[in-house]
C-alpha cells in the first residue's frame, strides 16, 4: 500500500490493470480510504476505473472484477510460506515456530492447498494442533483461528456508526422508497442490515441453547464473521470459536494421520525432484504428494459453509429480484434516478445473475460519467495554475468514486460518512 501511494499508482501498467478489475476488492478499498488525503493517489487512478466501469455498464456485458493488490498479496505469501516450509528442517528456525505460535487457520489451510515437503507440512499441522487445543478462550484463541486482520477492525469502526435499517413493517413500496434515501447503495445497506439481524438471532439462538439444549453445536462461521461477531456481540463469540476448534482439531488429527505416511523425494531435495524426478518410480515424487496432501485436506479439514454468507447472499439477491419486480412503477423509477442508486458491483451481480434492471443500469451509467468529470475537474485543480478557483464537490469525488464502484467498501455508509469512520 505505501508503494502503491508513492509509486506503483503512476505507472500505466498498474493503471490498465486496476482500469480492467474495475478497481480492487472492498478490502483494499478501505485500506487506501484509511491512508488517503487531498490530492492523493486515488484521485488519479479512479479516474480511468471509473471510465472503465461506466463502458462495462452501458453495454451488456457482466464485467470482469478483480483485485490486483489481492494477487500480489496471496503471491508474496505463497512466497514466504513456502521459504518457510523449506527451511523449517532447521532446527532453529523449527524451535522459533513453534515459539511464535505457527500459523493461523487461514494460512494453514493456505499452505495445504499450496503444497511443500511433506516433513514441513507436518510440522505446520502439529504446531496449529498444539496451538488450538491450548489456546485460552477469548482473543487467543481468536487469532489462533483467524488471525490478525487490520481490515477486521477497520470493518468494525464502519459498523460502530451504521445507518439504522430500513422499517420492514411498513408497506413493500414504502420500504422500497425509504431505501432510496441514504447516498449510498441500497443493495449495500441490505447486506449490512441483514448481517446484523443474523448476528443478533445467533446470539439469541446461543443464549437459548446454553440454557435449555446444551448439546446442540452452533453452526461453524467462516473467518470473517466470526471476526464480525466478536465486534457485534462479544458474548456469543466465544461458543462459535470453541466449536470452530472443534471442528479444525479433528480436521488437524486426520491430517497428522495422512501426513505420516508420506515421505519427501529423498537426498536430492524437493525443489530438484519437481523439475528432475528420479527415475524408477520408487520415490514417493512431489507431484504425488501435492495431491495427496490436498485430497486429504478437502476431506479431513472442509470448510463448511457459512450461514452469515448464506444469510447476506440471499438478502442480495431477493433485493435484487425485488426491485425487478417494481421496477416499472414511476415512483420507484423516479427515487432510483433521485438518489444514489445501485454500486457498480450490484449491477453487474444482478447481470450475472439474469435479473438486469433497465433503471438501475442506466443511472450507474449517469452517476459514473458525473464522478468521473469530478475526478478530472479534482485533478486540474491541483495543478498549481488552477489554484485559486474554488474547490467544491469535486474535493470529495474520490470517496464517493469509491462507494459508487463498490458499495461494500463502505458496509451501506455514503462517502463522507465512511472516509470520516475510517480517518477519525
């Protein structure tokens, strides 16, 4: 992030790149709104993702997001988890390992799916045994599981502030109106308000069950919202964890038991064996032990599906079948053209999903075009010639560049109101 805020967002190539992803993920997003100031970088490249995304949305194509700064990422640590596999024969480096705790969860699973020696991997999946089964209830027994995500906290600083749900008791077309009214994304807001009913009915679900079924295992959540859960409700976070580790001790002991029976390619080294295996076939070759390793790991250490994800996905798409459904009324016609509107990431969710709607489309289409003439008028105010005119709406067309690309960024906020959360 400090390189691309001093160098790298200059350079073409970064710029065709971040122009054809249609910006970065929500993640990335946030981290560069935390680090951003007036006349920053975001300015500048949003420029071209904005042209980029506003050609996507007025023709019928379902777009290609990505997110370059989550390749780097998952490249450098690939990098390093496997230099630390390779070296982990070290009995230095093996005593140090075991002293920092091993790795989290998440990276567990990561170097599984990656791949390495096999004297490694099992000295990866002992340590993460060791450190979940002593792990103490509470945060370490959270970072054990989860990690250390600095996104994780600035996720909870937007929530602290979040805009109060929509009243469902009122009529459909009211509540349809009255979501039209923040500038922000309504389909964003949706998600945002049907994660914390979720996670209000889990802790609900929990306090009953200790009291009157204390047999009844909660569900497992994804690494994610069970950082989200420990931010919304403290107390309901510790059951999820413990049965989190439940799960990832059994999945751990079965991969010690598959692990054991694996060998590396002999004397000749892992890396010399993947690009000249010896030959007769009696070494176990590394080929072979990658996908045994990876077999193993989906059927002893799945991950189960998340019923927050399941929760907020299924808010999204009847929000979106919703509004196909009145989109032909004028006074919805007329709010959808009034207010914010759909983020660029819903609009083409609903695309791929069969459900485009005609309205939606064609005001992401105006808003894009009307951010995107902010931007550049942003621009040519910072050269020193221009100077002296008057800044107004454009000083802030970067943050709600951003919310108009993806309104998950912001977790149902408008642009002010996130850059404030964010910064303050």
């Amino acid at each position: 992030m400090r390189w691309f805020r001093t160098e790298k967002h200059a350079e073409p190539s970064t710029r065709h790149r971040l122009a054809a992803d249609l910006g970065v993920c929500p993640a990335h997003f946030r981290a560069l709104v935390a680090g951003e100031g007036p006349g920053g970088p975001l300015t500048d490249v949003l420029i071209g993702v904005a042209a980029a995304a506003a050609a996507v949305v007025a023709t019928t194509s379902p777009g290609t997001p990505g997110c370059h700064a989550c390749v780097d990422r998952q490249a450098a640590v690939n990098r390093e988890l496997a230099s630390l596999l390779g070296l982990l024969t070290v009995a230095e480096v093996a005593v140090a390992f075991v002293e920092a705790g091993g790795l989290c969860q998440r990276h567990v699973r990561t170097v599984l799916a990656a791949g390495g020696p096999a004297s490694g991997l099992r000295a990866v999946v002992e340590v993460a045994r060791v450190r979940a089964e002593e792990a103490d209830d509470g945060t370490p027994l959270l970072t054990a599981l989860v990690g250390r995500e600095a996104d994780a906290r600035r996720r909870a600083r937007l929530r602290a502030h979040r805009p109060p749900p929509v009243d469902v008791g009122q009529p459909l077309l009211a509540q349809v109106l009255a979501e039209f009214e923040p500038m922000a994304c309504p389909v964003c807001r949706a998600r945002e308000d049907g994660l914390a009913a979720y996670l209000d009915h889990f802790g609900a679900e929990l306090a009953r069950t200790d009291t009157a079924r204390a047999g009844v295992e909660p569900p497992v959540l994804c690494a994610t919202h069970l950082e989200d859960l420990a931010a919304h409700e403290r107390s309901a976070v510790l059951p999820a964890a413990r049965a989190a580790r439940r799960g990832l001790l059994e999945g751990l002991a079965g991969l010690e038991a598959v692990l054991t029976g694996l060998r590396d390619p002999g004397p000749r080294g892992w890396w010399t064996a993947l690009t000249a295996p010896p030959s007769g076939g009696r070494r176990l070759q590394p080929g072979r032990v990658l996908h045994q390793v990876r077999d193993a790991a989906a059927r002893v250490l799945p991950e189960p599906p998340c019923p927050a994800c399941r929760a907020v996905d299924r808010v999204e798409l009847r929000r979106q079948q919703r509004l196909a459904a009145l989109q032909d009324d004028p006074r919805v016609h007329a709010a959808v053209q009034r207010a914010h509107g759909w983020c660029v990431a819903h609009v083409l969710g609903a695309r791929r999903r069969g459900v485009p709607i005609t309205v939606v489309e064609r005001t992401a289409a105006t808003r894009l075009a009307a951010v995107g003439w902010e931007l550049e008028e942003a621009r040519r105010h910072e050269d020193v010639v221009w100077r002296h005119e008057p800044i107004g709406s454009e000083a802030m067309a970067w943050a709600r560049a951003v919310v108009l690309l993806d309104g998950r960024s912001a977790l149902g906020h408008d642009a002010v109101a996130m850059r404030a959360a964010l910064k303050g």
